[in-house]
C-alpha cells in the first residue's frame, strides 16, 4: 500500500543543448514533463520553446512508405546497436519514399489503364453479335455511328408520328436488364437532329466515343490489352509485396526510432525560452533520477535542480504505484477510480483483500470458480485483458468458499465425500440451505459491512494524519469522532441483538451524542485545528440550520452504507436459488434433456453471476468504503516513452 518516490527535476541551460536535453530525457523512459509556470510564479518575458520537430518529416515519408507497402505500422523492438542519427534517418526515408512512390505512380497508371479498357471491352461486347456489316459502314465518310443505350419501353417510340427517323439507320445489339444496346447510323448532315430525337428517348452514348473499328475486332483487342495489364500490374505487386515481406522489419526499425526521437523531442513543448536560455521542469522516478542527472551534467552550459516530491506537494507530483505481484491485478481497480494524491494511501492492497473474500463469500461454488479461473486465464494470456487477472483469484476465492458451502455445479451435497467420507463430519461446515442459515447470514452480511466501514475510517483516519490534516482526522464524518460514534453504536446493537448484553448504559451514551456533537461542528473544528484563523462561519443560525439537514443525511449514510452489504447475503441465498431452479429445469427434461439443460443452466448461471457478483463488489468497493477514506484525485506517473510490440 505505497507509492513510488518521485524526484522533481528543474533543468537550466542555454537553448542550443535543449534537443539534446529532451533526448537524454527521452531515451531514459523515466521524464514525465511538466508546465515550468508550475514550478516558477515568475514568468514574465518567457516564450515556449518549441520550434518544429525534425523528425517530423522524416516520420511523414517512412508513414507513407508503409501504407503503400500495406505494412501496419508499429513500433518494435530494435538491436541495441541499432543507433541510427537524423541524417541517416532522413536519408533512408527519402530513398525509400522514393522508391515505393515511383512504383505507386506506375500501379496507379497501371490500374487506371486497366479499369479504363476492361470498361471498354465490357461495353464493347454488346455490340459483337450486330447483324451488320459496321465495318463498312464505319469507313463511310458521310455517316456517322453511335454507339450506346436506351430503355427498352423507348423502342416502341421509334418510328412513330413524333420520332420519325426516315434519314437514321437503327439496330438493336443485346438487351442487358431494364435496357437495349443498339447503333444508328446517321448522315452527318443530320447528326444533330438525331443527337436530339434520341435525347429525348434517354439514349446515353457508350463512354468509348467514337468506334474506329468493328466491334469484333474492337474487343479481341481489348481483351488482349486487358490481359497485358493485368499481368504488369501482378508483377509491380509482386515486386512491392516481395520488398514488403523482405523490407519489412527493417523499415519498422527505422520507423520506431523516428517516432521515438520524435516523442522526446515533443519534450521540448514544455519548455520555456527567455533570450538564449531554456528552463524545463518535469518528474523522474527516485531510482533513474541519479542516474539521468549524471547523464545531463555532461551537456555543456546544462544546470540540474533536483528536489523530493514529499517536499513538493503544492505542485500536485505524479503517482506511480508499488505493489506487489499479489496485488498487483487489483491496481486496474484503483486506476480505474483514479490514483492517489502523493501522500494518500494506496488502497490497492486493501481492495485486493476485500474484493477477493466478499466475491468468493457471494460466488461460492467450486465448479463456477474453476470456470472463472479458466474464463480469467484465457483472458488474460490470450487476449492481454487486465480484468483477466483478477479473474483468476476471484475464481479461487469462489471454490474456497464453495467447498466450505459444499457446492460444485449447484450439487449442495458436492463436498459430501470430503465432509462426511473422509474427515467424518456429520454435516458440512456451513449449509446454505438450511432455513436457520438465513438469519445467519444476514447477521454476517451486516457485521461484515460493520467492519470494513470502521477499518476505512481507520484508513482515513491514517490518510488524514499523513497529509497534515488533523481537523479531518479528529472531526470528519470519516475521523476518529465519527468512527467512534459508529463503532459504538455497532457494538451496542452486536452485544444487545447477538449477546443479550446492554452497553447503552448512560456515560456510554453520553459519548455517542458527545462523538456527534462534534461531527456536527467539524467544519469550524477543523478549521480551528488546522491553525485556520477564519474558522467561525458567518452566521452561527445559517450553520446550525444548514448542518442539522446535512446531519441527517450523514446518519442515514451510515444506516445505508452498512445496509448495503446484505447484497452479500442475498447473493449466497440467490445462487442457491438459481440453481435449484435449474436443476427442476433438468428433472422436468427428462432423462435424455437432463444433462444438456444441467450444462446450459449452469453456463447460463455462472455467467450471470459473476458479472452481477464483480459489478457488486466493485460497487461495495467504490461507493461505501472508498467514500470513506479515498479521493483518488492524483495524477499517475507517465513518462515520456513509446509502446513497443514484438517483431
């Protein structure tokens, strides 16, 4: 339940270092950058240092390259001998954008060659089969063809009192769908006029123009162009797809150290220049800070300042978490809620212990933890899902209690062998079907809300006192005052309802109401406390009003927060339940249905269960104990660095 130290870096220094500064700074995977104004109040004549990044171009063509050789780009892993400087990194990415760009111009001439004469030969071939001698005709200097198409309901016009055609020639070729392809053959004289009729007949003129040829001899010739281009168009392919396949790993390497000189000279954008200097600012983690700063010092006219992060807590310093490998899984939770502030605890390890026992007490069954482990696995180690990893112990937890339940599959009497066979026992350790079990369990359910509503008001407690914030820990809702006030009214009504012993005696009372008293008052008490000379309200009448309502609203905090861990109980009764159902479901199947329903059913189940069980817990998790003692309003740690996969 800690954090990592973190050192906050001041860097100095004349403008001509600052790229090899962000380099440095860059290649430790360590800097987080942060606004210099954060640390100096004294910014006047400072401009940002951000001139444009030379590697951006180079970035540019290399991006370019790989969607043209339809590479995915990525950023691998790279020898470490692999140290390539700017000029040699603009230098291939010319050459290379260069390369692939000539052969990207010639398919894309290639391709355009080739869509435009496989349209022609497929208009072309509707008029092959024509009854006519257009070769002749064609060589007719006065008459003019044209070629194209027009809706078949059309035909029946042609001729008629509005479209007379005595001077046109008209031949139908093939009829393709809602339309007829067809020539008419008119004396240029009269090419207009006719161009006008067949307007208006919706005639479209074939895309080709003019034919100088006879359709036959037309298409033989398409078909062979197609195929001459089709086939030079499969060798350019096959040449940027073998350079692909040969290239690839190298121009990726390239590619992943200019994106990665790239991210650290974006360093540079939180710089700030006054003359010929440069101030940059920024985090580092304790165990690089050494190290990093002995590689800054040996930049020419460079200054370093290095401070604590505990001694810089007005500038709100970045968290990295610390746990360990146990409960490392349940920092997705943590995260997902927001880190800690520097300072406050880190309640990774405290949700990790919580989270695993109240799963497993309302998902106790040894055959669906066994499934959630398994379902957990294969999220995590094949897909890389977080939520995989805590999959696998919520599992375990489940069979733990599962067998203490005598539960597998939904079978009650699953553990008999163990309880009965081996060890002797005449009944199981806990039997949730008993009848007198629901009282049990629902007294569990509460003492357990009980409890982990009094250890985060410890924890808060423990926070408060961390950071300074000794009003909060005396007089919070959250404080020693009100964890006494509820402690104490928790073990009164645990030793009058489950013991039969009165603690409500009148000193005892007394301390309760005193305990409250001073939670009402928190606000100018912890003023008072925290050294605030401002600590009266203004109007005694407007805070006794206005706290009296919001007095109300904190007692039926504490009933309802402790109420809601009954959700625990009800969900150890529920899958009891849903499994009985299921196993009448079988019975009433039949002997051949039995053991197919008894598989869906119990699919169906545990599926549903532990994404209402997680949901839950989480629940508990997030709004009645982390309200107690966690902001989670820090920022994390995020150093400057790239994303690397494997090659």
């Amino acid at each position: 339940m800690s954090v990592e130290n973190i050192k906050a870096f001041s860097i100095i220094g004349h403008k001509k270092a600052l790229d090899d500064v962000c380099i440095v700074l860059g290649k430790s995977k360590a800097f987080q950058p942060d606004e210099v104004s954060n640390f100096y109040s004294d910014m006047v004549g400072f401009n940002r240092a951000a001139p444009q990044n030379i590697f951006s171009e180079p970035m540019t063509r290399i991006l370019s390259a790989l969607r043209i050789l339809s590479i995915e780009p990525r950023y691998i892993h790279t020898k470490k001998t692999f140290k390539p400087n700017y000029d040699e990194i603009d230098d291939y990415s010319k050459r290379l954008s260069e390369k692939v760009e000539k052969w990207e111009s010639k398919r894309a001439e290639l391709q355009e060659e080739y869509n435009e004469c496989k349209r022609a030969r497929e208009e072309t071939s509707h008029f092959v089969s024509v009854d006519a001698n257009i070769e002749e005709l064609l060589e007719m200097e006065y008459v003019k063809a044209v070629f194209g198409r027009l809706p078949k309901e059309n035909l029946k016009k042609l001729g008629t009192e509005n479209y007379k055609m005595d001077y046109i020639e008209f031949i139908p070729c093939m009829e393709e769908g809602s339309y007829m392809w067809a020539v008419y053959f008119v004396p240029v004289t009269m090419y207009d006029k006719a161009e006008r009729l067949f307007s208006r007949l919706y005639f479209e003129k074939s895309s080709f123009g003019e034919m100088d040829e006879a359709p036959e001899k037309r298409y033989k010739r398409l078909k062979s162009d197609v195929e001459k281009l089709k086939e030079k168009l499969n060798q350019i392919n096959e040449k940027i797809e073998t350079f692909s396949e040969e290239k690839e790993k190298k121009i990726l390497s390239y590619y992943t150290k200019a994106a990665e000189y790239n991210l650290y000279l974006t360093i540079r954008t939180h710089a700030m220049q006054k003359g010929d200097s440069f101030v940059l600012t920024g985090w580092v983690s304790e165990k690089k800070a050494e190290g990093i700063r002995e590689r800054l010092e040996k930049i020419e006219s460079v200054e370093i300042s290095v401070s604590s992060a505990k001694d810089e807590l007005k500038l709100n310093p970045p968290v990295k978490l610390k746990n360990n490998p146990l409960t490392r899984p349940f920092q997705f939770y943590t995260e997902m809620y927001g880190v800690p502030k520097y300072k406050e605890i880190d309640p990774t390890a405290f949700i990790a212990i919580t989270y695993f026992m109240l799963f497993g007490i309302m998902f106790g069954d040894v055959g669906h933890g066994l499934c959630v482990i398994i379902a957990g696995a294969v999220m995590w180690f094949a897909k890389k899902m977080q939520i995989g990893k805590i999959l696998m112990p919520c599992g375990f937890s489940g069979m733990i209690f599962g067998a203490l339940y005598g539960s597998v599959f939904g079978f009650e009497d699953g553990m008999d062998w163990l309880y009965k066979g081996i060890l002797h026992m005449e009944e199981k350790p806990i039997e949730v079907m008993s009848p007198s079990f629901t009282n049990t369990i629902l007294y569990v359910a509460v003492g357990i809300g009980m409890s982990l509503l009094c250890i985060a008001m410890m924890l808060n407690i423990y926070t408060s006192i961390r950071q300074g914030n000794k009003g909060r820990a005396l007089f919070d809702t959250g404080g020693l005052c009100g964890l006494l006030f509820y402690g104490m009214i928790c073990a009164g009504l645990v030793g009058l309802l489950i013991f039969n012993v009165n603690l409500f005696s009148l000193p005892y009372i007394i301390v309760i109401a005193v305990s409250f008293i001073l939670v009402f008052l928190r606000e100018p008490l912890s003023k008072l406390v925290n050294g605030d000379s401002d600590w009266k309200p203004e109007s005694w009448g407007g805070f006794v009003l206005e706290n009296f309502f919001e007095s109300i609203e904190v007692l039926l905090s504490y009933v309802s927060n402790t109420m809601s861990f009954l959700r625990v109980a009800a969900f150890v009764l529920v899958h009891a339940g849903m499994m009985q159902v299921v196993f009448t479901l079988c019975d009433t199947a039949g002997p051949v249905g039995y053991w197919p329903v008894f598989i869906i059913g119990n699919a169906l189940v545990c599926a549903l269960e532990a994404l209402l069980v997680s949901i839950q817990v989480l629940r508990l998790e997030y709004y009645e104990m982390f309200s107690r003692f966690y902001s989670g309003e820090g920022r994390p740690y995020e150093p400057v660095r790239l994303s690397l996969v494997r090659n």
